[in-house]
C-alpha cells in the first residue's frame, strides 16, 4: 500500500507535467508515465490528493493561465484560446463564463478580480503548516532569524475583506490575486501591502480571518477603492521575525522556517507576551533578496 507521502509525490510529479505542457495535448497515459503507476491508479491518486480529477484539474488550470494571459497581454481572445488548447473562440467564451461569470473580452476590459484556480498541493501544504504540522520537505532550515521589537503608532488600515479565508490561497480563490497590487497604488501608505491575519475584535459577522491590507495615517481621508473597508489600529508592540535571503524556488521553505521559529519562540525571553488581540499578525509579500518577514504583536511584561 502507497504511503501518503508516496501519493503525494505521485501527484507532484504529475501536477509537473500538467504546468509544463499546459498549451499542448495531455493524455492520461502521459500523465501515468510521470506518476510512474497505471493510468487508473494515477487517477485515482491525483483526484485523492488534488481533490480534482485530472482532467477538471487541466481545465481550471488552462482557464486561470488563459486569465492571467489575457490581463498581461494583448493578444486576440481567439489566440489565447488556441494557446490554451480550446477548439474554438466559441467553445473557450462559453468555458470562461462559466467558470468566472463573464465573457473572455469583457473581463480584459473592465479587469474585473476574479478567483483564480491555485495547486491544491501547495495549498495543502500551506494549511499543513498553519496548523503547525511538520512540514514534509528534506531542505536544510534556516540558520538564523532576526528578531526586533517596533512600536506600531494609532492608524488605520485599507483592508479587502474575504469570506471564509485563513490563509493566503483560500483569500486568492475567494477574492482574486490583484488586491495586493490595487492596495499599492493607495497613495501616501505607511508602508507595503501586508497580508493580515485578524484578531476577532476587527472582523465583521461572515467575513475572513485572512485579509490584505495597507496601512495609511490615522488621519486619512483620501480615497478608499470601492469594495474595501478602513478599520483603526491602536497603537501596539509587534514583535518582527526576519529570515535570511533565500532563492525564490525556496519560498516555501523559508517560510516553514520562519514558522518553525515563531512556534518555538518564547517572547517572555526578551520582557514580552503574545498580544494577539491588539492587532494583526502580518506577513510581508516574500521577497528573496531581503528574506520572509512576518510580525506579530506582544506587549511587555510587568516585572514588578
């Protein structure tokens, strides 16, 4: 019987097939070739561990790459098409409204947000290491983190709120992946774009723990992007961990890293506590020449 790490590498390593030949033929006995299994056992693994079939799997991915493709580009909605292996301009428009509730031409013109279709794999393990399961991976960790306290002053915060979001790649799927770029044309920001992690005193009913977010002046009254909410920020400690650079194929890693060292890290060693109700954890977009930071807020502890 295949251990669980057997069929998950089974399904990697078909998952890799499918995004390197994405704009050609696939044929499931391609595709058991790669997972090194007969085609009814690959199907099988691949729908157990990406909780798709194959082929549905093939289909999303296309449509999100045709997505992506006709945002960045100019080519013609029939070239995408083609690009992408649909039959026909008809067949690929009838798809694409089906899977995003409008029509290939009109979602490039009005660049409407739209959920894209992230590797069920990565989002597994994503959500393996938010809760603080042992990631499965035979990288070396990292060696070194560096660790501050800042105070954070009163302001506010832009945030786009989500449904049901814990995690960055449930918050694509609900909320689409263009937020962080319309919350950096917010003028007059604090700083970057930041995913935040609410405490529950800053959630609405119905609405996620995950969100994004930028911070602005408590003094703001610029304007707010319609769909987008402002919340206060008291004044807060946040304790920031900083990773070492890291090779952008190893974000995954030097995120699990970082993770590693905040699950084990008691703040009482430097005078503080876990505050995690004065304001949101944060994470910074992972960056590799300046390693992954993620913030999270304590308060100092009375030593009398």
């Amino acid at each position: 019987m295949l251990t669980h790490w057997e069929r998950i590498k089974a399904a990697e390593r078909m998952q890799a097939y499918i995004e390197a030949h994405l704009g050609e033929k696939i044929t499931m006995a391609a595709l058991a070739r790669a997972a090194c299994y007969s085609q009814w056992h690959a199907a099988r693994i691949f729908k157990e561990v990406a909780g798709n079939s194959p082929f549905e799997y093939i289909r999303l991915r296309r449509l999100s790459a045709a997505a992506q493709a006709l945002r960045a580009t100019s080519c013609k909605v029939v070239d995408v098409a083609f690009d992408f292996v649909f039959d026909s301009h008809e067949g690929f428009t009838r798809a694409f409204a089906r899977q995003f509730g409008m029509p290939p031409a009109h979602f490039r013109r009005t660049k409407t947000p739209v959920q894209l279709f992230m590797p069920p794999q990565l989002r597994e393990w994503y959500t393996r290491r938010q809760r603080g399961e042992s990631a499965m991976t035979e990288s070396k960790k990292q060696e070194v983190v560096f660790i501050q306290v800042l105070d954070r002053p009163a302001r506010k915060a832009i945030i786009k709120r989500g449904g049901k979001a814990s995690h960055y790649f449930e918050y694509c799927e609900e909320v689409g992946c263009d937020i962080w770029d319309r919350l950096a044309a917010i003028p007059n920001a604090l700083q970057e774009p930041m995913g935040m992690w609410l405490p529950p005193k800053f959630r609405t009913p119905g609405t996620s723990e995950y969100v994004q977010g930028v911070e602005v002046a408590p003094d703001y009254d610029g304007e707010v992007p319609d769909g987008f909410d402002v919340i206060q920020l008291p004044a807060c400690k946040m304790m920031v961990f900083q990773g070492p650079a890291f090779e952008d194929k190893d974000f995954e890693q030097a995120i699990a890293s970082l993770w590693d060292v905040m699950k084990s890290c008691n703040p009482e060693t430097y005078g503080f506590a876990w505050a995690d109700d004065d304001g949101p954890r944060v994470q910074l977009r992972p960056e590799g020449y300046r390693g992954y930071i993620e913030g999270r807020p304590v308060r100092a502890v009375n030593s009398e």
